[in-house]
C-alpha cells in the first residue's frame, strides 16, 4: 500500500510549540519514523505538510489514484475547513482523520470536526503513534 501522511497548519512546529501537547520530537524525526514504520509492514508512506488549507485540498485531489490512502492531520483546519470537507468528499481515496492530542480533553472549539463525517474514521490522542495507528488501519 501507499498512503500519504499528509499535515497541516502549523504542524511544522512540532517538537517546537506547546511540547506539553505535542512533544519535543520534530515533524522531520516523526516522519521518518513513519516511513520506516510502512517500510517495515511492506508498506510506502510518503509525508507532505503545508500550512495552506487550498494546497491541502490540491493534494487530497491529486492523491486520487495516486495513493490508497490519506492519513490526515489537518490541525486546526479540522475545527472549521469546510473545503477540506469538501475535498475529502470529493475523492473516492480513504482518509482517515489524525490528531497527536486529545481533542477532547482540551478547549471546548478542539471537540468539533467539521471533517470526521467525512472521513473513513479517527485515531486521536496517542501522540505520534496516532499517525501509526491510523496507517495500521488500512493494512490490518
Ligand atoms: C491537532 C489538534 C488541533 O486542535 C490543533 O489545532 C493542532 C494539532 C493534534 O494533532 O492534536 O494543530 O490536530
């Protein structure tokens, strides 16, 4: 399988902002990670961040035949992207939903998605293994 591990706004910072919530690990580190991750179950993952919500949407339509499967950190796009709704809607490619934190348990604003209902499901709150746990999703 190749999937796109693909992250949003301000997701670069990682390992940088609020280490409390996200951890002192950078995007870099946890990326390579994952592509060994993939590597190791036979799998490709290839990592893509932008802080464009547009150039999200640009790259769930590419990934159209191109990819079997997105696994999708929007940031806090994910709270009011109804573009990115839209673009996940739009594409017959599987997306499944990722976050580091649980939203949950943060500010009442972090509990809303505008992009779940969409999405083939949602993996949150277990840090980088988030993103592991969702690309484990679409093998197991
Ligand atoms: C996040 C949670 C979002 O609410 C936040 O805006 C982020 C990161 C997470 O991975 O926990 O930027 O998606």
């Amino acid at each position: 399988m190749k999937l796109l591990i693909l992250n949003g706004v301000n997701l670069n910072l990682t390992g940088k902002r609020e280490q409390g919530v996200y951890g002192s690990e950078s995007l870099e580190s946890i990326n390579r990670e994952l592509e060994a991750f993939a590597a190791a179950h036979g799998h490709t993952a290839v990592c893509k961040q932008t802080n464009l919500e547009g150039e999200i949407c640009t790259l769930i339509h590419e990934a159209e035949g191109k990819y079997d499967g997105i696994v999708l950190n929007a940031g806090a796009f994910t709270h009011y992207s109804y573009a990115i709704r839209d673009a996940i809607a739009s594409v017959a490619v599987p997306v499944v939903e990722v976050h580091m934190s649980n939203v949950h348990a943060r500010e009442e604003f972090r509990r809303k998605s505008v992009l779940t209902e969409v999405c083939r499901g949602e993996v949150l709150g277990f840090g980088k293994n988030s993103y592991k746990l969702a690309m484990e999703s679409f093998w197991l």
